[in-house]
C-alpha cells in the first residue's frame, strides 16, 4: 500500500474532470495510496493531515524555490528572486521579514472602511435586480481595488493587471503549458507604475518597498534591487486578488447551499468568521503545493528520492477524518482549524487581509440579501495549477 499501483487510484491535478471534485479521488489516496506517485508526470503526493502538516514546515526537505504550483515546477523554468512564494531561506527570510513590516495585519485592519466602501460600490447598484455574480460583480473586483490601493496602482490599470494574471496562471486541457516568459511578463506589467513611484513617493506599499533596506547575512544592509521590488508588487498583486476571489466564489455557493446556516449568519453577523474559518476548510483556494524534494525522504517503507517533485494535498488534508469529524460536512460552528494559509515559514502573510476582505463583503452581502440560489446552469471554473474555484458563480435571489 506504500506506493499506488496504476490503475488502482489515479490523481492528475491538471484533469478538469477531478479539479471539478477531487474530494472523491482523494478520500481513496488517503485510504489507499497515502504515498501516491503518477507516472506521467513524474510527481509524489500526500494526502493525509498528519503527513502534509508535518511536510508543510520542512522547508530543508521539500524546497519551494523552483515553484510552488505544479505547472511551473514541473516545467523547470527559472523562478526570479524576490518572489517569496516561491524562494527558500535564507533569502526567504530576509524577504519575509521585509514584508512582515510592510504587510501587517495591524495595517490590513485599517483598510476596513476602504473594503467596505468597495463592497458597497460593487453592490448597491444590483439591489433590486433577480440575482447577480458572486466573482464577477463582487470578488473579482474588491480584493483587486483593496490591493491596488494599497501598493498604489490605479483603478484603470487594475482590469489589466487582474486579466494578465488570470491568463498567466490558466492551464489548458490536462497539459502542462508554462511559458518561459510567463515572469518577466508579469514584471512588466509594473515596470511604468514603479518607474512613476520611484520619483513620486506616497504613502503606499510600492513607495516602503522603494524606500526599503534589506539585512544581509553577513550585517551590512542595502537597499532592494528593482527586480526584486517588482517582483514583490507582482506577487502581492497576483497572491491577495486571485485567492480571496475564489473564496468570495466558494462562500457564495456553500451559503446557497446551506440556507438554514445562511441565514443563522442574517441573525447573528458575529458567526460570520466562523463561517469563513469552515469555507476555508471545505473548499481551500489553494488546495495543492508543489515541491521540489531536496534530500532523500522516507515515507511509508519507501525512499522518495532527491530530485523529486512531491505534491503536499492541503485540500485532502483538510478533510481528513482522522483529523476532522465528519469532515465532508460544512458546518459554520465547527472549531479545530484547517491547512488552507499553510503551515511554518510559508504561511500565507495576506491571511489578515483576506479574512478581513471576506467578512466585510458576506456582511454587506447579507445586509442586502437573505436569499439565493446558485444558477449551476451558468457557473463556469476557473482552471488553474494555483487555484481552485470559480469564474463565474451567478445566483438567483430568493
């Protein structure tokens, strides 16, 4: 049972057919093949809580500097510094605690009217009408205002940059399609806007990451490189607008789905974290990390080499029985935690922002309405090797 035999249990994660619902797929890894391997590609996964929170936080085994999605690591491309979803210590180091200081969540929580402001903007024009867009009209919009604010873009060029990053993260059918270009065109996008800033400072976050020194190892201190700078834009900008719209998608759908706990959430507002915490859980944007293994491991009476890729299955482990109890059962009330920020090192520094961003938006939303209904007939998925989730998610009220 150590390793699957083919044939018996079969994950791709670039299979739209088990991207639509891998629970399935993964409930039998669990049981079957907890050290699964897929020949066509090469990779290992775990799927379990126990073996994917233990992995998550040994950054000396499983490395995230030649990436984190399966498309780019399995595609070899170089990955650029400063990217920190993607670099390992002890760069990342110096890296995180740069943006600790500039990505508080002290900082994110003084955004909170500005959120909320956008959530109304969004909103009030669809009161009235049959039903409207849970990413569309909503979650593809305010997370990206909320950061273009914060880093200081403009509201023109924030369409451009959420339509470059929603292609440049697309996968196509069961392939792995990654152009070696595909970061130098998306630092490009905000070459102009830091070229501006560098001779226009204001109180944003591309001016701090301008005006920002980092520590070396050996004590002297610089200041960040111009790539490294917007590497750092290009991630926060790409990282804080794709995942919060997925989960704006999937609280939309979870709550249609289950209207008595809706509507405990119209009575009493103070459940919503809660409700978030459980969306988290059952439906996590990011449901898989890519990793590249940098020492020969031991797992389940068998030697995963150095040089392999291995898939650490947050998503499955956030349903794991062993861990959860009837864990395919959303429950807003449920307490004991989830994968879905990740664990140790990489834990998701924007986890403050989105929280906050999603509760203020199914706050106004549920001051609006009480009601809906998804359309299925019109919902469509995204499709990409970062996140999971919706493009479209359309509702009909109540």
């Amino acid at each position: 049972m150590s390793v699957n035999n083919i044939g018996d249990v079969y994950y791709d994660p670039f299979d739209h057919a088990i991207d639509d619902d891998p629970y399935p797929v993964w409930r039998r890894m669990r049981k079957e093949a907890p050290l699964y391997h897929n020949d066509k590609y090469g990779f290992y996964a775990l799927s379990r809580y126990d073996d994917v929170v233990r992995a998550l936080p040994d950054w000396e085994t499983y490395r995230s500097g030649r990436g984190t999605t399966a498309d780019i690591l399995f595609s070899g491309i170089e990955v650029p510094p400063g990217i920190l979803l993607f670099e390992d210590p002890p760069l990342h180091d110096l890296h995180r605690r740069l943006l600790s200081r500039v990505f508080t969540p002290r900082r994110m929580l003084a955004v909170e009217d500005l959120v909320r402001g956008f959530c109304s903007r969004a909103l009030d024009p669809l009161v009235g009408r049959d039903g409207f867009d849970f990413v569309v009209d909503l979650g593809a919009i305010m997370p990206m205002q909320t950061i273009g604010y914060l880093l200081g873009i403009p509201e023109d060029g924030q369409k451009q940059i959420r339509d470059r990053t929603d292609e440049n993260i697309s996968v196509g059918d069961a392939e792995v399609d990654v152009s070696a270009t595909v970061f130098a065109e998306s630092l490009a996008l905000f070459a102009e806007y830091i070229e501006w800033r560098a001779t226009h400072p204001s109180d944003d976050l591309m001016t701090e990451l301008l005006n920002a020194e980092v520590d070396e190892p050996d004590g002297t201190r610089r200041k960040l490189e111009r790539t490294e700078v917007l590497a750092y834009t290009a991630m926060i900008a790409g990282a804080g607008g794709e995942t919060t719209a997925r989960l704006i998608g999937f609280m939309g759908q979870l709550l249609g789905e289950h209207p008595d706990q809706r509507r405990e959430l119209v009575a009493d507002p103070a459940l919503i974290p809660s409700a978030i915490e459980e969306s988290l859980r059952f439906e996590p944007p990011s449901p898989v990390q890519a990793r590249y293994v940098a020492r020969d491991v031991e797992l389940y009476d068998h030697t995963v080499p150095e040089g392999s890729y291995m898939l650490l299955l947050n998503g499955s482990a956030n349903r794991d029985d062993t861990k959860f109890s009837d864990p395919d059962r959303f429950d807003i009330h449920r307490t004991g935690g989830h994968l879905s920020f990740g664990q140790g090192l990489h834990f998701c520094l924007g986890s403050a922002l989105a929280r906050l961003e999603a509760r203020v938006a199914f706050e106004e939303v549920l001051k609006r309405w009480r009601d809906w209904d998804v359309d299925y007939g019109n919902a469509s998925r995204a499709r990409t090797s970062s996140v999971r989730g919706w493009a479209r998610l359309p509702v009909r009220m109540g």
